[in-house]
C-alpha cells in the first residue's frame, strides 16, 4: 500500500470524474449512465417550469421520455424526441462518446455522432427515480462547504472496513 492509496482510505470524499469538456447546465442539468440506461433532466424549451425525464437502455436502445409526473412527450413516436437527442449529446460531453456508446452497446463509428446509431423502439419508464436522483443533486448544492463527513451518509462503513 503506498502513501497515495492510505491517503484516500482516510478521507470521507471519492474524487469526481471531472467531465470530458465543460458542460452548459441549463439545458441538460443532469446526465447519467446508471440503472443499465442513459438517462437524466432536460429542460422543456417551451416552459421553464416543465423538465422531461429521459432515458435511452442500454443493449435495446429503448426509448423513453416524460415530464417528471409521468405525461408522455408528445414528440416521442418511435424516433428519439429533442428531449433524449439533448440528452445524448450531453452525455457525450459529459464521459466521452466511447464510453457512453460502450455502455449503450451500439458501434459509433469515428466522426459520427452517437444519436445517428440508436435506432430504438418507444419503452414508457417511470420518472421518479430518475427525477428523485436530480432533486438529491440539487440539495448537495445547498450543504455548506466541509471536509468533514454529511450526517445522511453515517451508516456507510469506514473503508476497509468490511471485505
């Protein structure tokens, strides 16, 4: 064990991946690949007040996207809306196109874009989790700065702690 890895079993915090190119947030606030999908936010372009839950699965490339209380986009008929082209296109920017279209399992080839390749079927899946996961992001925004460890995550076992 060198210096390094002690270091890091000592602290409360896992380093962040940071993104492959800086992210503009209003659009998409929050991308990603988690549950053997792509999924995240999008802002509505019509209504600031509305947000669209979107999603495309892994393997399948199931298609899904609706409004966080579960109303279908009405522009999702069998071809990716707005809504999951958006969402695509900032996961790309978020972990890279080879790591998106590996965990999507579809071949991009090189100087094509990722959407191009998805040839998905419609798949309705719930919103909640999803949109729950943005809304505990969101309040990590408002913990005050610390180096020490959040309360809500006492019940994690120190590191090495169990093996």
């Amino acid at each position: 064990m060198d210096a390094d890895n002690a270091a890091w079993e000592e602290r409360s915090v896992l380093r962040v991946v940071p993104p492959v190119e800086p992210r503009k947030l209003a659009k998409v606030p929050f991308v990603e690949l988690a549950d053997g999908r792509l999924q995240g936010v999008v802002s509505s372009g019509s209504d600031i007040e509305r947000v669209y839950v979107s999603s495309i699965s892994a393997g399948d490339h199931a298609l899904s996207c609706s409004t966080n209380n579960n109303r279908p986009c009405g522009a999702l008929h069998g071809y990716a809306c707005k809504h999951i082209r958006s969402l695509a296109d900032e996961a790309v920017v978020q972990y890279g196109l080879d790591r998106v279209a590996r965990y999507l399992r579809v071949e991009v080839p090189e100087g094509e874009r990722l959407m191009d390749h998805i040839k998905g079927h419609v798949e309705r899946t719930p919103a909640a989790v999803v949109f729950s996961r943005f809304l505990r992001h969101l309040a990590y925004l408002e913990v005050p700065d610390s180096t020490g460890p959040l309360t809500e995550l006492h019940w994690f076992p120190a590191t090495g702690a169990v093996r």
